[in-house]
C-alpha cells in the first residue's frame, strides 16, 4: 500500500465519497468483518464472527451478510413512532439535542493501564510475563509493583491535561477505571491504590474546565471480555459467577450514590455500566437490567432518581447493522438509556488491507444508520481512533507484534513496514499525517450521525503510539484545534 498515492487530491477537494463515486465498477463491494476480537488486547481471545458488512463503493450502501448462529440480526426500519419521550430524569447534558454533539477523548491507560499507551510500566518490571494488571500484582512484589504503579496514577493525568482537552474546544471526557479502584477479594492480585480518589480529583478538574464526564467501568470482577483492558488476558469469569456480577453492580450504586450529589452538578453526566462485555447475551441484559436500577435509584425508589444518564455497551452487536437492540433498555421502564459502540477496523487481516478509499467511505456509510439508530437509544460512539494499522506496540497485547507488518502470529503475511506508522509522531510524514487527519474527519462527521463521540484517547507515554493520541494529533496538525473544523475537506 503506497499512501503517498491515495487519493489526496480528491479528499481536499471535497466529500469522501464523491472522490470515489464514478470510477469504480458498479459490482465492486468491500466487506468488513464485524467480530468479538476488534478490540485493542484481544490477541488471545478467538474471535466469534458477528456480521459481514458488505459496502458498495460505487452507491455507499453498507448492508449485512447472513450469518446463520446469529439469525435474528438483519436491517431494520426505524419509524416515527420510535421518538418517544426518554428523558424523565433531569439530565446534567442535553443528549436529546440535535445541535449540541458530544465531543470529547478518554483518558485511557490512566486508572486502567495499557501496555501499548504507557509501555514503560510494564517495561519497568523486567519480566515479559507480566501482560496485565493482574500479572502486574502477581507476579512479582507488592512493594515493586506498588514502586512503579503509584507515580503512574499520580502523574500521567494532570490539571494541564483537563485543561488542554478543554481548550482543545472538546466538551466530555470519558474515565474509565477498574472494579479493583473499589474492592478486591481474596486470591485477587489487582492492586487497590487511590485510583477512586484520584478519579474523583479528576472530576473536579473537568468542572472547573467546564467539560462533562462519562464515568465508565471498564473492568470487572473476573473480567467480562477476557481481553488485556478487562484486567486478565485469556480469562473470562464475570458471566458464569453470580458474585461477581453482583460485586459490579454494587459498585456501581457506590458510584452513582457519589456522582449523582448535586456537588457534581457541572461534571459528571453519564456512567458507563460495563465496558465491551463479550459474553452470555442474557447475562448482560440480566446485569444491565438490575444496574440500572441501582444507577438511576441509588438511594432507592423513595429518593429522586438519578440525573446520570446510563451508557451500555452494544456488546459488538452495533445498531448499525443489528436491530438487536431495538426492544430493550427502553422508556418509560428504563429512560436516558445510551448505545455505546465501539468502531476499530484494524483487528483483522481484512480489515487493515481496506484501501483509504473504502475505510474512508466505511465510515461514512454509518452516518445515516448512526442517525437511525439515535431515534431507538441515543446513539453515542465512545472509542474509535483515526489510527488505520496495528503498528502501535502491544496494541494487540504485550510481546504481539502487528499483523500489518507480519510479526503478529496468525497474520496472514506482510502489508507493509510499520516503520513511520507509529511510534513518535516526529517521524510520521507529512502524507502519513494528512492521512491520518481524513481517517479522522471522516469518522467526527459520520459519529455526529448520533449524540456524538469519544476519541480513544487523549494521550500516551512520550514516543509510543502517537497515531493514536489526539493530544499528538493537535500538536502535529492531523487533528483540528477547532473539533468542528474539516482542514482535509472531509465530510460524509
């Protein structure tokens, strides 16, 4: 793939997909497959295929191939009967609104550490076996462990970086943080340090700045995806346990108790329930029922409700191709309900061979089904990234190389060098930025198809991953000062 050559002139000049329209045989599709691996450390899961979407790159037509375990999933009609009301409580945003977007970053590898976004924690161990947080506690000394962890969670976040997303014109930050910031239990190795301080710290920085947050619990007890950010690679417990999902709900009524207090009046407006469970669907919805009734009524039923709205993950199972979601979670029983979906096309072989064109064009597709889906649940895409490879060290979990340039076992052989992709965005060409800018335009214009969008993420450790930092991105021009800009000329 020669990214020099893609089509550059074109995506200045204007839309994405009229640099595409007309010079592409009618029968030409892309298929891009939709699994319970895409996403970032799930190198170890075996992927379970959800959906083939199948795009016409001559007529943008994003449909959905028959998978035959998953018969009930098929395109859907929405109508005006779904604008029901769905705001009872008095929420602290407006995301009912149709001109005020979500925009904003998360503050990933802080409370919940990555490999890939701050490398040097796990470096510092000297062993290559510590892969996760689990590992982190296990596998060597609590006062090592402790010695390296500690300045991570005092430091990496500061008021300058509130600060710098606020000024960056950004409105939400989404924190996710683990179950272990709250509780462990015997035989869990999880290191309980003042991550639950310093997210509340977090918040009052945010309302003093004047941006929203979406707490989001990002793992818990037994890991609910078996995925590296799930807190144990390989493992998953969470749905088989009924202790554990009931840890996780309690620990969400102990958030929502706190950040439903009118102190957090200008800062906290959402939470999260789970992020990313891949597991037993009747599980979730099972958990997802009963959380719910503990974040909107955490005092009880007696007390006002809640004014948090409630975030669920889509489970990889996106309203834009399932209606699989349609008669769940919704009013007058459960009310300021919110879809997240998570949109990563770089986890597959297929997907990473996607040409500019088609990746760009991918995207756009989902703008009108972002737009449908928004009338059944407020529509909200909490991560993506304009990063198009795997090249970032351990995305795919520590020690497992990259599919793009053939190192990750299983690949399906070489794209290209990873060399300039990734890494300190000082040696990422021109081309490649301005690449990178159209990946991110193309995917702000069709997110705001929904109530808007959080980039994965705002930051990482100093020369690692930078492709994937929007506070890199800033500094380096791929990404705008102004969130509402298009600089590549890139609207869907």
């Amino acid at each position: 793939m020669k990214f020099t050559s893609l089509f550059a002139g074109a995506l200045l000049m204007g839309s994405a997909f009229a640099a595409v329209k007309g010079d592409l045989p009618s029968t030409e599709t892309v298929t891009i497959p939709i699994t319970t691996a895409n996403s970032r450390g799930a190198a170890d899961v075996k992927p379970k295929l959800i959906a083939n979407l199948v795009l016409d790159k001559v007529n943008d037509v994003l449909t959905t191939s028959s998978i035959p375990t998953l018969s009930k999933i098929k395109r859907h009609r929405r109508t005006a009967t779904d604008l029901l009301a769905r705001a009872l409580p008095t929420l602290r945003w407006p995301y009912d609104s149709t001109t005020r977007k979500v925009r904003g970053v998360s503050l990933g590898g802080w409370l919940v550490v990555e490999n890939f976004i701050t490398p040097s924690i796990y470096a510092s161990t000297g062993n290559d076996n510590i892969i996760d947080e689990w590992t982190f506690g296990a596998l060597q000394s609590r006062d090592q462990a402790v010695s390296i962890l500690q300045p991570h969670l005092n430091n990496f976040v500061t008021e300058d970086d509130i600060r710098q997303i606020a000024a960056a014109g950004l409105n939400h930050v989404r924190i996710p943080i683990g179950y272990w910031a709250f509780e462990v239990s015997s035989g869990e190795p999880y290191l309980k340090l003042n991550q639950w301080d310093l997210l509340k710290q977090a918040v009052g920085w945010c309302g003093k700045y004047g941006l929203k947050v979406l707490v989001d619990l990002h793992a818990a007890p037994g890991n609910q995806n078996g995925f590296d950010h799930g807190g144990h690679r390989g493992v998953s417990t969470w749905a088989s346990n009924a202790t554990n999902v009931q840890r996780t709900i309690n620990i969400l009524q102990t958030m929502s108790k706190e950040f439903s207090q009118s102190k957090y009046a200008n800062s906290v407006t959402a939470l999260e329930l789970l992020n990313e469970p891949v597991t037993d669907k009747s599980v979730v919805l099972d958990f997802y029922q009963r959380a719910y009734e503990v974040v909107r009524y955490p005092n009880g039923r007696s007390s006002p409700a809640s004014p948090l709205l409630v975030a669920i993950s889509d489970e990889f199972v996106s309203p834009a191709y399932s209606n699989y979601w349609d008669d769940k979670l919704r009013p007058p029983t459960y009310e300021a309900v919110a879809i997240d979906t998570h949109i990563y096309t770089i986890f597959d072989d297929k997907s990473l061979r996607l040409s500019s064109k088609d990746r760009i064009n991918y995207y756009c597709s989902l703008k009108s089904k972002w737009t449908s889906s928004n009338k059944i649940h407020w529509q909200l895409l909490g991560e993506w990234s304009p990063a198009f490879t795997d090249c970032a060290q351990g995305v795919n979990g520590r020690g497992r190389g990259s599919r793009y340039d053939g190192s990750f076992k299983g690949s399906q052989g070489k794209i290209n060098s990873c060399a300039g992709r990734s890494g300190s965005a000082a040696t990422f060409s021109q081309n490649y930025k301005n690449l990178l800018g159209r990946m991110w335009e193309s995917q702000v214009d069709a997110n705001e198809g929904g109530v808007g969008w959080m980039m994965w993420t705002w930051k990482t450790e100093s020369g690692a991953a930078e492709d994937w930092s929007y506070q890199k991105g800033l500094q380096y021009g791929w990404i705008p000062k102004d969130p509402t800009q298009r600089p590549q000329g890139v609207k869907c």
